[in-house]
C-alpha cells in the first residue's frame, strides 16, 4: 500500500532542493537587470539594429523585414523571441523590456549549468559551478541586443543533452540532444558546431563500446592502417565540405593557417583571464580521471562532451579570428569561446570534488593554460567588446594604475598560481586541507570573474553614455512629431552613422535610409541613392512616406514639421522628394575631405530652388580656421554652371561659366563670390593638397586628409 504523503514530502524535497538555485538565479539577475537599466542606448551597430528591425517586423507582420524590406534568410529565433516586447507602444518601455527579457534568459544559464554538473557532482558543488558559470565576463553581454544573451544557455543546454545522451545513447535522448542543437544553431549559426561535438562524442562512445573492443581485438596491423587512413579521408573529406558550404573557413584554411592557431590561443587566453585562470588548469587537468577511480558512464560521457567541446569551440574561434584580420581587423575573437564556461566550471567543480585528474594531464594542462594566457595580447581598450575577459587587465590598469610590464609580470604570477593551486590540490587530496583550500579556489575564482564582469558591464555603460549625448533628445522625437507617420531619412557624407542609427532605433516611423551620395550604405541594407529626375531638384523614385528627415545639408522644398540641431522634419505626404538645395562632400563638422586615399577634397553645393532669390551672389566661403597648426597651403578651385544631370543621372555642372582658385592656408578664411544664375545652378569645389592634423601633429588623433570647412550659399543684392 503506497503512503499518500510521499509524493507530498517528495514534492517538498525537490523544492527545497531548488531553492538555493532560484536565490542564485534571481541574486544574478538582480545585478544584472540593474545593469541593463543603466545601459541607456544600443551600441553595437549594426547588429543591435538589425535584429531589432527583424523582431520589430515579426511582431507587426509575422514575417522578418529590414527596413520595410521582406528578408529572404532566415531570421535568429532572438528576433522571434523579442518580438513580442515590441507590442508595447513606448519604444523606451519596449526597449527596457527587450534588455529585461535578454537578461532573465541569458541569467536562466544557471539552470542547464547545474544540470551539466550535476552528472559528476552533488548538488552543492554543482550549484557553485553552475553560479560561476553565470558569473562570468560574458555575462555583460545580456543587455545588448545581440545573439549572445539567448545562445549561450541554449548552447550549455544542448551540451547538457549531448552529455546526457552519451551516458547511454538512444534515439530519443540522441534524437532530443540533435533538436536542441538545432535550435542553438538557429539563435547563432557558429552553434552548429554542436552537431560536431554529439557526432564527436558518439563516435567515441561507440569506439570505446564493447561490441568495437572485440571487434578491434582481432585486427591486423594492416587493419589499422586501413582504420587511420579511412579517419583521415572522412576528416579531409569533412573539411572540403565545410570549404564549399563556407567562404570564411574555405578561405581561411587555405590561405591563412598560421593565423587560426594564434588566434584560437587568444580567444582561449582571454576566455582564462576573465575567470581567473584556475578553472582552466583544473579543468583541462579534471577530464583525465585517475586510473584508480571507478568508472563510471556519466563522468566518461562528460569527459567526452567536454573534450569535443573545447576542441570545436575553439578551433571555431581560430577560423573566425583568423578570417576577421583579412577582412576586418585583427581581434581577440573571446566571444566565440564564452560558450565553454559551463564545461570548464563543472570540470573545475569534479576536480574540487575528486580529485585534479593524473599527474600528466595537470603538465599538460599547466603547459596549454601558461601558453594561451601569456601568448594574449595585453589589449587594454575599454569596454572591449570581443572580449570582456580583458576587463580585468583594463581594471588593473585604469583603477590602480598598473602599466603593461607589471599587467605581463601579474598574468605569469597568476599563471605560476594557479599552477600551485592545482599540484596542491592533488597532493592533499582527501585531507581537511583540501577542502579548505578547494572552498578558498572557489570563493576567489567566482569573485575575480564577477569582478571582471561588472567592470565589463560598467565600460558598456559608460560608452552608452558617450554614444547617448551625440543624440538629439528626446530619443523619439520623430515618432513624437509624425505621430508614427512613415519617414525616409535623406543625407549625405554619412561618415559616422551613429546618430541616424540611434534616430531609426528610437523612432519606428524611420522606414527607409536615402542618401544624395552613396554613403549610406555604411549604415547597412537596405539603402538607396536616388537620381535626380529633373534640375528643378525632384528625385526618383519617390520614397512615398509622409514625411522626410533630411540631415547633413540637405534642404527640401516642403514645410518644416519639427527640427533638433540641423537636422529638419518635412512633411512631404507622399509625394516625390523635391531638393531646395544641397551641400555634399562636407562631413558632419563642416570639414571637406579627401575620399578612398587620394590627397584632393571635394564637394559641391546645388540650389534648385531659385524661384525667390532675385539678384545676388553665390558665396562659397572655405575655412582653415579651426587649423592653426602648421601651414601647409593648398590650392582651391571653385567652378560655377548651371544644373546638369549626369551620366550616372545624379547633378553635374552643365556647362562652366566662371573658375576662380585661391590659396588657402592656416588659420584664415577665402570666400568665393560669382553673379548667381537665373536657373537652378552649382559650385564645384576641388582642393589640393589636403592635409592631415596627425602627420602635422603627432599629439592629434585625426587622420583624416582635410581641405577646408565649407560655406555655401545665395547672398541677395539688397538685404540679408
């Protein structure tokens, strides 16, 4: 007869068993909700940006579309998951909500974490695994509307599974773990390396399997050369693969191999820095079992999970890295290994447990960890987003002012350690000095990867607080002024997007991004660069929104609904765009320079509309003014015609009717003066040579190659 309190008492147990992991869970997500309150504004363009555009199309339409564009690819499941935030009218309560959201899942590691560790540990280690597991560097990444926040409790979900399902393979534990990686992949495609690490694992399970042993015993020395030969074709034949499905990994491995080791070290090394170092070493160290301990399925299928997955996570990073230094720049790619923190704390948890592992494996374990974290760049830009890790080095420097030699002398300290720690864990091993040393490992480690993550998380603020105080404020006051009317956005020389950035984020009445000379495209797709249909200053297509934002010297012929700063609101209701006049080649600070490397600056400016102008002059002043350095004169050459449209159907000078060149120089002014047509017309405006404010002055950090600061204009004979 079964006892009716049982289940009652056993419902009790498991909760109580939960609690402590629920106080962790919302301990961590407290913090880290705090966080994301202060993190004003995205900064991580253009991926915050896109994705938002995705969730923000799926919750108005259900369908992915950028910028009103439909997308044909697939969407990350992150844009699905936020999309419902989206429904709420308020872009900022939304946009508090979307970071909330991200924290709570990127916080929720902990629960997948623990189970991870809970296959070789009891609870209460597993719990401080699983902790530390959630307070790690990378953990400043869940306010940032990006993939990380929700693919790295995926990823340490699937690992779990993939662990599991190696205890004692079936279809339906295998067939779980494969559509959980699936959905890990689906958040971020650098996922699908999961697949790698179940197909890894199985195949060592099935190596190591009784049936393969016998199978194995009879073979011949030809039967094994056979055997290698047949491994080494299936990798060859695997890599090929992946070169044919992957431009990045095709090119890489072909052109560029020594960079993928150098740049998988980096990644490793920064990944060890940010949590102390230790859990490296011990956890390298804890997958080789001891010869005298039993064995036992669920410590061999988490030793097999875990090596697949330090292998793959990390020989992606070395192909990521190495790819980006060819088209990018060089970085330290720690964010494509953040992903291994739960196997390393869960094995770090076994070693505190058990015991280090063999003699061998902890040389093995000390050579690899002192490798990676002194070959790591001592990279100390703030906050460094590829690597949050390296918060730690930029605290030491900038919070207790340690130069680069005494930063490189601390990581050999702490390396040398760590390596200490870990010989003296295995000595002690079973004496009350190994528990009180293995808590004291515990209580330092977890407290030096917290302390790296909320001076990551604070460098995120702070540079939201940079990128906030460019913005026109309040943030949506488009949407304000339009009452969430569709807008298109028109500039020009949109050097730094920043600002139109934050504007379209802010304001989902932006539904499209037009320049007057192709340099929106640095703002990402869709874009456009319309043509001039007629002199008269009319564009084509017509963008048919309600109103249009015109930045950076742009003027249109319609009225003005709303301005901040330079920037004007018109209401154009559907019709085509019509330009009063326009002012391109000057950057957002007025200076004109040279473009793709070459040593003369451009620009021009067009009035089309001359309807109401009546006698006068057309004035382009060019100022060295704000220069005062070193002189270096240049030759400026302004020609004046009528309006023309191109062969690339965007506004020329038609014919020249006056030419006049001036000498500028340092720290004055030249002004331009020519009788003003009585038709559309333009001045065209060339500078030789430029300069640079950094090769004139070391101390200056612009590179730019300036000519002047640009003026133009229509001045009336009489008034004005």
């Amino acid at each position: 007869m079964t006892n009716p309190d049982a289940g009652g008492r056993d419902l009790l147990a498991r909760t109580g068993a939960a609690l402590p992991l629920l106080v962790v869970y919302f301990a961590l997500a407290t913090l880290y909700a705090w966080q994301a309150s202060r993190h004003l504004v995205p900064t991580i363009f253009i991926d915050e940006l896109e994705l938002t555009q995705f969730s923000r199309a799926i919750a108005e339409t259900g369908e992915p579309a950028r910028r009103g564009e439909a997308y044909h690819g697939l969407a990350s499941l992150v844009a699905y998951f936020l999309a419902p935030a989206w429904w709420i009218d308020s872009t900022a309560t939304a946009y508090a909500t979307v970071k909330l959201l991200l924290v709570l899942a990127m916080t929720a590691t902990i629960f997948p974490a623990y189970a991870l560790a809970r296959l070789v540990v009891p609870r209460w280690y597993a719990l401080i695994a699983a902790g530390g597991a959630t307070a790690v560097p990378a953990l400043a990444y869940s306010p940032i509307v990006v993939e990380e926040p929700l693919a790295y409790p995926l990823s340490t979900l699937s690992l779990w599974l993939i662990a599991r399902a190696l205890v004692g393979p079936t279809w339906r534990k295998v067939g779980l773990a494969l559509l959980v990686s699936g959905i890990a992949m689906l958040t971020r495609t650098q996922l699908a390396v999961l697949f790698a690490v179940l197909a890894l694992g199985l195949l060592w399970i099935g190596w190591e399997s009784e049936v393969v042993r016998r199978w194995r015993a009879g073979w011949s020395r030809w039967d094994w050369a056979g055997a290698v030969t047949l491994a080494i074709g299936i990798v060859l034949a695997g890599i090929t693969v992946m070169g044919h499905q992957s431009q990045a990994w095709n090119h890489t491995t072909r052109l560029y191999k020594d960079r993928i080791f150098d740049h998988a070290s980096w990644a490793t090394g920064a990944l060890a820095i940010g949590i102390g170092v230790v859990p490296l070493v011990l956890g390298i160290a804890a997958l080789a079992r001891p010869k005298d301990e039993p064995r036992d399925p669920r410590t061999r299928a988490f030793v097999v999970a875990s090596v697949g997955a330090l292998v793959a996570f990390v020989w992606y990073a070395g192909i990521k890295g190495a790819f980006l230094s060819t088209v990018y720049g060089t970085l330290i790619v720690e964010r494509n290994v953040i992903y291994l923190c739960p196997i390393l704390f869960a094995a770090t948890a076994l070693a505190l447990h058990r015991g280090v592992g063999r003699a061998w494996a902890l040389a093995v374990a000390a050579v690899v960890t002192a490798y990676v974290v002194l070959a790591t760049p001592v990279e100390l830009d703030y906050p460094y987003y590829e690597a949050h890790g390296l918060a730690i080095l930029a605290f030491a420097n900038r919070e207790l002012g340690w130069p680069v030699h005494t930063i490189e002398n601390a990581l050999v300290v702490t390396v040398v350690v760590a390596f200490a720690v870990a010989v003296a864990l295995r000595l002690s091993r079973g004496s009350r000095a190994f528990h009180a040393l293995a808590a004291s490992v515990a209580v330092v480690v977890i407290a030096w990867s917290l302390t790296t993550q909320v001076y990551a998380a604070e460098g995120e603020r702070q540079f939201t607080e940079r990128v906030a105080q460019n913005a026109e404020k309040p943030f949506d006051w488009v949407d304000r002024a339009t009452g969430g009317e569709s807008v298109v956005v028109i500039g020009q020389q949109i050097t730094d997007p920043t600002g139109i950035w934050l504007t379209e984020f802010f304001n989902r009445s932006v539904r499209k991004l037009w320049s007057l000379d192709g340099s929106a495209i640095n703002a990402g797709a869709p874009v456009l660069t319309p043509d001039l249909g007629a002199t008269d200053g009319t564009l084509t297509p017509s963008p048919e929104t309600r109103y249009a934002l015109a930045l950076n010297g742009v003027e249109l012929s319609a009225p003005v609904v709303a301005q901040r700063g330079a920037d004007r609101l018109y209401r154009i209701d559907g019709r085509p765009l019509r330009l009063t006049a326009a002012l391109t080649g000057a950057q957002s600070d007025g200076w004109v320079a040279a473009a793709g490397g070459e040593k003369v600056a451009r620009a021009a400016y067009t009035r089309y509309d001359v309807s109401r102008d009546g006698p006068g002059f057309a004035v382009v002043k060019l100022s060295r003014e704000r220069w005062c350095g070193k002189d270096k004169p240049a030759r400026a050459t302004v020609r004046i015609g009528p309006v023309g449209i191109g062969p690339d159907k965007q506004p020329a000078i038609a014919r020249v009717t006056q030419t006049q060149t001036q000498i500028l120089h340092s720290c004055a002014a030249n002004v331009f003066t020519f009788g003003a047509p009585k038709v559309p017309w333009r001045v065209e405006v060339e500078i030789a040579p430029t300069f640079s404010p950094k090769e004139l002055d070391p101390r200056l950090s612009d590179t730019r190659q300036l000519g002047a600061v640009i003026e133009a204009g229509f001045q009336p004979l009489f008034g004005g």
